[in-house]
C-alpha cells in the first residue's frame, strides 16, 4: 500500500531547530493532562465540599474527555487562518481558565463546565503537537520532537494522581488545581518567549479533513490506532479487578505496581523518538505489540508477584513509546496535512478509551475479571501489525 494524498503546501522547516519552543509544547500537554486526572486522586473531598456523590463528582473526568474529541479533530476546521503560536497560546491560557474556574467553583455545574473548557484544550492542544513540532525542527528529528512533548503527557500520567493526593491533604482540593493553574502560567510565559509565529498550512478546513480520509493508507492505518488503544484501555481500565483476581496485591502493592508502569511508559517514550526517526516502521510494530505482550504476560503471570511487576513493566514500555510512533507515522502518511492527521489521531485515540472501557465493562462483568487482559492484548498486537504492514513515506 502507498499513499496517495495530492501535496499541497508543505509545512516550512526551520532554518534552525527550535528545541525551547518544543519544550514548551512539552510544558503545556504536561498542565494539561496533569489537570485532566488530578480529580482521580481527589474525588472524595471534592464531592464532600459540595455535597455530591463521589459518582456524581467523577464525572468531572468524562466531561473532559467527551470535549477532547471533537476538539482535536476540528480545532484546524474551526480556525483555519490564526496563527498557530496564538492557537496554542490560546489552548493554554483555556486550561489555565478552566483550573481557576473548578478550585472556585460553588457547586458541581460549574465545576463540570469548567472542566469542558479543558476539553476543549486538552484535544486542541494535543492535536496540533504534530503540526506545530514540524515548524520547530528539522523533519529527520520530528520523531525526537514528539518524543519531548509525549514526556510531558508521560510525566503527568505518573504524577498526577500522587501529587493530588499528597497535596490535596495539605492545601485542600481547592489549591491543588490553583496549582495546576500556575503550571500552565509557566508554560504560557515560556511559549511566549520560544513559538515563533507559524502560519497555518494551505491544507486547511473540512475539506482538507475529508482528504486524509479518503487517503485509505490513512484510514485503514486510523483502524489500527483505534484497535491499539481500544486494547489498551480495555485492559488498563479494569487493572485493579484483573490483579485483584490473578494475585492478593493489596493497595499499596498496587500503588507500587503502577508506579512501575508509568515508569516504564517515560523510558518508553525516551527511546521512541530516536527509533521513530530511524526505523519508523519497526516503531508502530514493536512498541503496540509489547504493550499487548504485557498484557498477556499480565494474565498468565499474575499469580507470581515477580511476574506481575515485570509484566507492568513491559506493558508501560510499550504503551509509552505508541503516541510517539502513532503522530510520526501519521506526520509521513499525510506530510502536507499534519494538523488534520493529528486531530484525527487524536481523536480516534480518544474513542479508543470509550471503547475500551464499554468491551472491558462487558468482559469482566460476563467472561472473567482478567478477561479484558487477553481482549484487549490480543486486540493491540493486531493493530500493530496492521500499522506495521502499511507503507507510508518517509
């Protein structure tokens, strides 16, 4: 298969890279996802103070991710003609808003729509990464690029939940997500001291979107991310009921357990640049297909603590190194449509985690608590070899 998007106008590369502009990118997703799951680590207080239920309360997250679709895959559609530096900008100064608004917020409404707003944001922002990393750095180290951005999503998964937690029992709820506010001040101030004024590619608007879709390397390569983080989510949703069934982790084996995934997902991430760039096609075979190898060994291992830990460990590698492999092949399938390919990545990755969650739902409740394990596993493993089997440019 080969692709056959009709070049437009090609992104202009820099004359010279521009890592400080991409470690604020870098900066930015970290505010923004570290915001998206610090209520996991805070629910309880917050549906205390405002007299709701702790059910009520996390919905706070599904506002979140409802909007981050939708978002990410019209952002470009929306704003076809800004400047992309103010469109980042922008997208931070949201997530900043949307903090301020939920640590003052009078009642649950509120809070839920100020958590919309970070939707909003989270889509946005992620979406044009791609876009916006290709104008700060030579085309051959787009894969290194990404990998600093992605460390950022890397380093907020590992410590979001922990630090809320820690935090919120010294500063309330309330002044944790003052703090993430203040986080995304600093990413703002940096952004506005290393983007440089980007204008938007000619390939803009619904119809630029419909051409990458009618690209059938994109598409068909679209199914295989959907596949892979469908398996993922499947399996990491249900985590807890998976080791609760195969093993007798208490709590704080499992707070351990985790802590050993994300760090195995941030060396992940690190060593998937490097081979994004040199070998792409081995990067969107091997890393899907570890994490689904992880989630296997999960399964079968999991009555050994040894064999637990190290399935964790295989299953974060993996996982971390898939958003680097999935936006650089998505930046060589469609080099001329980069803020489209990525808010369609984006986008399908966010259905992915809805998807995955309904299927692992349905397994454990009528197969076997691990069962979402071995679904979702083997559902990973076929989408990287279908990614691995589609010729795209280099």
């Amino acid at each position: 298969m080969t692709t056959t998007s009709t070049p437009t106008a090609p992104p202009s590369a820099p004359h010279t890279a521009s890592w400080a502009g991409v470690v604020s990118l870098s900066l930015g997703i970290f505010a923004i996802v570290m915001s998206e799951f610090l209520p996991a680590s805070l629910l309880p207080r917050i549906a205390e103070d405002l007299a709701v239920s702790v059910g009520a309360a996390g919905q706070s997250v599904t506002m979140t991710a409802l909007v981050a679709a939708p978002s990410a895959l019209l952002i470009a559609v929306v704003l076809p003609r800004a400047d992309r530096r103010h469109v980042m900008m922008g997208l931070t100064a949201l997530a900043v808003l949307s903090n301020v608004a939920v640590a003052l917020s009078p009642n649950l409404f509120t809070l839920l729509a100020a958590r919309l707003l970070l939707g909003i944001a989270l889509g946005g922002f992620w979406a044009m990464a791609t876009a916006m990393a290709a104008h700060l750095v030579p085309s051959d180290h787009l894969g290194r690029a990404l990998t600093v951005v992605n460390s950022g999503v890397s380093v907020a998964t590992v410590a979001a939940v922990p630090l809320g937690s820690w935090l919120g029992e010294v500063w309330g709820w309330r002044g944790v997500f003052l703090l993430a506010a203040g986080v995304a001040v600093l990413a703002l101030v940096v952004q506005a001291l290393t983007l440089p004024r980007v204008a938007p590619t000619a390939a803009h608007g619904v119809r630029a979107l419909g051409a990458v879709l009618r690209n059938r390397v994109a598409a068909v390569g679209l199914v295989a991310v959907l596949l892979v983080f469908t398996g993922h989510f499947g399996g990491f949703t249900y985590i807890r009921t998976a080791v609760e069934s195969l093993s007798d982790l208490g709590a704080g084996g499992l707070a351990v357990l985790l802590l050993v995934f994300g760090v195995a997902g941030l060396v992940g991430t690190l060593v998937s640049g490097p081979l994004a760039d040199r070998a792409p096609r081995l990067g969107v075979l091997l890393f899907p297909s570890v994490l689904g190898v992880g989630m296997l060994l999960l399964q079968t291992t999991g009555s050994s603590t040894t064999g637990l830990f190290l399935a964790a460990a295989v299953w974060g590698l993996g996982f971390g190194g898939v958003p680097t492999a999935v936006l650089s092949w998505g930046a060589r399938t469609e080099p001329n449509r980069l803020e489209q390919i990525g808010g369609l990545i984006v986008a399908v990755c966010n259905v992915g985690i809805a998807v995955g969650a309904v299927v692992g739902g349905l397994v454990v409740d009528r197969v076997a608590a691990s069962g979402p394990l071995v679904v979702g596993g083997v559902t990973a493993v076929l989408g990287a070899a279908l990614l691995a089997a589609l010729r795209t440019r280099r």
